[in-house]
C-alpha cells in the first residue's frame, strides 16, 4: 500500500501534469531517485523537509495543523 505522502505528491503531480522526470528537473535530481522515493515499495517514510521540497516544486505550499483529540 502507498504512503499517504507519496500518495499525495502523486496526485500533485497529476493535477498539474508534471511527469517524474520534469518534477527531478524541477528539485535538481535524479529521475532514479524521484522515482525510488514515490514507490510502493522504497521502504520508508518522506521526511517532512523531503515532502516540503517535492510539493514546492509541484507549486505548493505544505501546511501542518495539529488538532486537540
């Protein structure tokens, strides 16, 4: 199953029409390693900074609200 963060940046990149290859053009990297961080199975979580960068270049500002339970 996909990480709701990966699962996120997907839709981003589908909404505005960004491919894996324009959006490692966009943050300055590898496509390989785009790729390896928005798969199923890359094993670990986005880091908050990694997920800011992603949507950033997606032309989106990440908000974070806590809520009391």
């Amino acid at each position: 199953m996909l990480r709701p963060e990966k699962r996120l940046i997907l839709e981003l990149m589908e909404r505005e029409g960004v491919s894996q290859a324009e959006l490692a053009r966009r943050l300055g990297q590898p496509r390989s390693r785009v790729n390896a961080r928005l798969t199923e199975n890359s094993g670990r979580s986005m880091l908050v900074s990694e997920l800011v960068r992603f949507a950033d270049a997606l032309g989106y500002e990440l908000q974070i609200t806590a809520t009391r339970r």
